[in-house]
C-alpha cells in the first residue's frame, strides 16, 4: 500500500510536469513568425473640380521598382522586368522577402489619355505593411 502511494504521488508530478509542459509548447507554438515586408501603392491624378482639386485612381497604371542590391533574382525578375498593374482602385501590392527603402515609378493615363508619370517611395520592413500614394503628374 505504501509503494502505492509514492507511485501515486510521482505520477501525479509527473502529469503535472507534461500539462505545463503542454501549455508551454502551446503558448511557444502560437508565436507569430516574422511575415515578409509589404506595401500597397495607390496611383492617382488630380482632377480640378467646381470644389478644388479631387484625386482619381488610376486603374492599369505600370508600377516597378528597383531593388536592393541583395533582392532576389525572382524578385528583381517580378518587379523591375514586369511592373505590377493597378487594380480598378489605382492600387497595386508588393510583397518581398528584403527590408529596403525603394524607389518607384509609375505611368498612367488619366481621363482625357494623357499619359502621366509620378515617384514615391516606400520602406518594407519586417511584419509591416507600408502604404504610398504616388501622384501623376
């Protein structure tokens, strides 16, 4: 009966030990991991109304970048050879596995088919998403 009880006692540390040790593993599996960094550029132009000036997105506008010295091969081949279009909302999304500041240039149309041009500048960093308005000038 006495061996009893001391198996009883180590068992329940024993179950002790792997219930913290589940809750632990737990808590350390749902740590987010770093996501890559992201930015979403909307392209616009200014349209001069009875009101003032009113910003138009620019659907189908060419946006590239030129990247870090240490991008990627797949990613200078995505972003710089093939530009990104905007969506019907004048917006266009960059995903990269490098921190930078890059430089972007981007061409559209505004509504009489003027092409226009326009600069910005976006940071991506680790975990975040930056967002830039380039206007076309």
């Amino acid at each position: 009966m006495l061996i009893l009880k001391v198996n009883m006692k180590r068992l329940k540390h024993i179950l002790s030990l792997f219930i913290l040790l589940a809750i632990l593993g737990g808590f350390l599996y749902s740590c987010d991991e770093d996501k890559n960094p992201r930015a979403v550029v909307t392209v616009v132009y200014n349209k001069l109304t009875d009101t003032g000036f009113v910003q138009i997105p620019v659907g189908n506008a060419r946006v590239w970048f030129n990247p870090p010295e240490n991008a990627s091969q797949p990613d200078i081949v995505k972003y710089v050879k093939v530009p990104e279009l905007t969506d019907n909302r004048g917006q266009a999304e960059f995903e990269t596995n490098t921190e930078a500041i890059i430089e972007l240039i981007a061409k559209g149309e505004d509504s009489t088919g003027t092409t226009k041009e326009g600069a910005g500048v976006i940071v991506l960093l680790k975990n975040e998403t930056y967002y830039e308005t380039i206007i076309l000038e």
